[in-house]
C-alpha cells in the first residue's frame, strides 16, 4: 500500500485500540493485577472484540498514566487523616 493511500485512524475518526499484550508492556503490572484494576474501577474498562480478544482503547490508557501524576499530587498534598 502506498503511503497516499494508507488509512489512518484519526483521519476516520477511530480511537485506536491496543491488546492486553501492548497494555502489558505498558503499564509494569502482572496480568492478573491488570484484571483487578480493570474489575475495581481502577484502569480503564476493556472491551471484547471477539469471543477470545480483548482491546484497550490508547487514548483511555493514556488519560489514566497522565492522572496519576494528579492524584499522586493530591495524595501527597491532602492533609492527614487523625
């Protein structure tokens, strides 16, 4: 395919998606840990794109890597608890 010709997902207005493998090499957790985080609330949902595949949006992950330097923050910053 040439380089006129191929498509890009922005350009269609598509989010691009990333296995449980490239979250993986993403995100330093064991994959039973990522499981956790999904059930819990605490990384964003994954969504079934086939009987046996799982995809991440790229965009959510990467919205969840840019807060946790926030509520890093706000942890640090939060005043104790008596």
């Amino acid at each position: 395919m040439s380089e006129q010709s191929e498509l890009n997902c922005a350009d269609l207005g598509l989010r691009q998606m990333i296995s449980v493998g490239d979250v993986l090499k993403l995100v330093p957790v064991s994959r039973s840990t990522l499981h956790r985080m999904v059930k819990t609330g605490r990384f964003p949902q994954s969504h079934e794109l086939s009987p046996m595949r799982i995809g991440f949006f790229l965009d959510e992950i990467v919205e969840w890597q840019e807060n946790l330097g926030f509520l890093k923050s706000v942890y640090i910053n939060a005043p104790a608890q008596l």
